[in-house]
C-alpha cells in the first residue's frame, strides 16, 4: 500500500511539474508570436520577407544571450547582499550597462533593418513591436477570452 501512495504522489508531482513546463513560455514561443502579430500589419513583399525575418530572430537570439548574461551574473552564488553604499553603485551601474547594450543592439539591427526594408516599414516594425508588447503585458495582466488583439491598423482604447 505504501507503493502505491508513493507511485501515485510521485505520478502528482510529475503531473505538476509537466503543467507548470506547458504554462511557461519561452522567448523562442514569444518571438514566434511577436512575428505573427506583426508580420500580417507591417505588409513585406517576398522578397523583404525572406531577407527581413531571419535578421528579426536573429536579433531576438541576441537579445536573449544579453538577458542571460545579466541573469546568470545576478544569480551567481557569490552575490552577496548589497551593503555599502558602493555595493550599490556597482549594482546600478550593471543595470544600466546591461540596459545600455540592449540599446546598443537595437540600434545596430535598426541599421541592418534599413538597408533591406524602406525607413517606413522600420518605422512601423518598431511601432509594431511596442503595440505587441502592450497587448502581451494586457494578456499576462487578464489572459480571459474577452481581451483580444486589435485588428491590424487598429489601436486599443487606452483603459
């Protein structure tokens, strides 16, 4: 009998694990899903498509190396607290550093973004982007049926 209970929490705890696994959503998913926002509203040609697209996950693969970085650097087990008042300059200047490279590398691919589409469109992909980061912050807040993506040229009212 003590088996069974042990298999059946064991099987529980494998159930949890497996659906906490499927609720999380990593930045390959949410890359793939920012370019389904933004692909049908930003209206490539072919040939804009085959050339833009991989450059876009390319830039993301890059901006997610950055964010590892900086998370691996705060979760190191020699972190100590934070005490001194130069502990914490040493803390702010890290944050910005790392929000100054994610910067840096927005800037470069905007540059290689310009040469293979027209200013314009670029224009629109980082409107776009923004927009795509409204409606996903909407949906972690109330993930309920009701709240929709606006439909391409459409805002959300504000409230």
């Amino acid at each position: 009998m003590k088996i069974n209970g042990f298999l059946c929490s064991l099987f529980i705890l494998q159930l949890l694990f497996l659906s906490s696994q499927a609720q999380r959503i990593g930045y390959k998913e949410i890359t793939e899903k920012r370019i389904e926002f933004i692909a049908p509203r930003l209206g490539l040609t072919a040939g804009e498509s085959e050339k833009f697209w991989p450059l876009f996950r390319e830039f993301y693969d890059q901006r997610e190396k950055l964010t590892q970085k900086t998370r691996q650097k705060n979760n190191q087990p020699d972190n100590k607290p934070l005490v001194t008042d130069e502990d914490y300059l040493n803390a702010i200047r890290f944050m910005i550093d790392s929000k100054m490279n994610q910067v840096t590398l927005m800037k470069e691919y905007t540059g290689k973004y310009v040469e293979i589409l027209p200013p314009e469109k670029v224009y629109r992909l980082l409107q776009l982007e923004e927009e795509f980061n409204r409606v996903l912050l909407n949906q972690l807040k109330d993930p309920g049926p009701e709240r929709k993506e606006p439909e391409p040229g459409k805002k959300r009212p504000p409230f």
